[in-house]
C-alpha cells in the first residue's frame, strides 16, 4: 500500500469511527425526543430553551467534527469536486452553528441524522476497496447507493418541506431575542437557502454515485469518481 493509499486510509478509517458514534447517537436522541418522526415538534413549544446533556454534546461533537473537515480538505491532495466539498462544510457549519444559537436543535438533529448513515456504507466500502476486497466492497458501495437516495434526497427534502411550510402553522415568527425566539420570515427563507443547497451539492455527488454504479454494472469495481488522477492510478 503506497503513502497516499495509506493517507486515505487514515482518512477513512477516522471518518468510518466518527459517523458510527454519530449516527447511532443522533438516533437515539431523536428517538427519545418529540421530533421522532414528526416534523410539526421541530416547532411546537419553540423556543427549545432546555437542551439535554446528551444532545449539546452531541452538537459539539458534531462542530469539531466538521471544523476539523474543513481544515483536513485542505491539507489533503485536492479532489476534483473540492469546492462543492468546501461549500458543502462551510453549509454544514453555518447550519450547525445557527441552529444551536437560535434553539433550532431538534431539527438540526434530524438533518445531521439523514446525513450521517450513507456515509457510513461510504467510508467501509472505500476501507475494503483499499484493503482489496472488492466483492464486499461492491456490496457495501450498493447499501450506500441505496441509501443515499432515500435519506438525503427523500427525507431531507421532507424537513426542507417543513421548513417552507410548517413554522406558521405553530409559531408567531417573531424576532425577540429576549425569550429566545429568532425565526422569522427573513430567518426561514435564509434557513431554507442553506438547506437546499446543500441538497443542490448533493445532487451533483449522487450524479457521481450513478457513474460508478454503470461502472459496476459494466464490469468494472467501484471507483470514487472524486478521485484525482495521481489517487486513481494508486488505486
């Protein structure tokens, strides 16, 4: 295994043991909470001035995580799709931030939820590529191709849904910092921007997510067609 193979390695054996803390994690906290599969508790009762332990550590966690993404994307050899990976993180962390600061946690917890799983199929199948095992690779890659779909376009686009047009239907949105409460029309359609793009961002990377699947079914192992080319030619 040459140097900038182990380099990935690293990398995605650090980013494999991050999401398997986070997911579950996030899942867990949802479940206990009143947001588990209803989207109107991202609202009622707002503000959401009493936050669990588990979850401020849960958002802290998740901060560092991607402060720490921002710094890592630039200190490694550039892949080809390198802005959207930095617009993409710079989204993520804006989001992270805002709706810590504006009492927002419960629906930050459900889109960190629908982000976090596919990439867990992500970083095993590129582990077990560059270990050699190409078969379970394969399989591996298609749990996340599956997954993707269904976690990032469909039930992210349902909390985009939401955020369009559930907050008048539970809130005064009305900006008075005083009592906690910073969701206002201004402030929804500034939440709503961020969210979708970053579904925009994911659109383009589930286009790659299709080449290497037509690659597979031609034949051929699954490449991360991110790659540059010096990566391709070690792999």
């Amino acid at each position: 295994m040459g140097r900038l193979k182990r380099q990935r390695y690293g990398e995605q054996g650090w980013m494999l043991a991050s999401y398997l803390v986070f997911w579950p994690m996030g899942i867990w906290i949802m479940y206990q909470g009143p947001h588990w599969m209803n989207t109107a508790h991202y609202w009622i009762d707002y503000p959401h001035l009493l936050m669990t332990k588990q979850m401020k550590m849960y958002y802290l966690m998740q901060l560092a995580f991607w402060i720490h993404q921002v710094y890592t994307i630039h200190v490694e050899k550039k892949r080809k799709d390198h802005v959207a990976m930095v617009t993409h993180h710079m989204i993520t962390i804006a989001l992270i931030v805002s709706s810590y600061l504006s009492n927002f946690t419960l629906i930050g917890n459900a889109v960190l939820c629908c982000m976090d799983l596919c990439d867990i199929f992500l970083s095993l199948a590129k582990l077990l590529k560059y270990m050699g095992y190409t078969t379970i690779c394969d399989l591996t890659f298609a749990l996340f191709a599956i997954s993707w779909p269904i976690t990032r376009h469909i039930l992210f686009s349902i909390i985009i849904w939401a955020t369009a047009v559930q907050p008048s239907q539970y809130l005064d949105m009305k900006w008075e910092p005083e009592k906690g409460k910073y969701f206002t029309p201004l402030t929804q359609k500034i939440y709503i921007c961020l969210l979708s793009s970053l579904n925009l961002i994911m659109v383009y990377w589930f286009i790659m997510i299709v080449k290497v699947i037509i690659r597979i079914l031609q034949g051929k192992n699954a490449e991360d067609t991110r790659s540059d080319e010096e990566d391709e030619a070690v792999e």
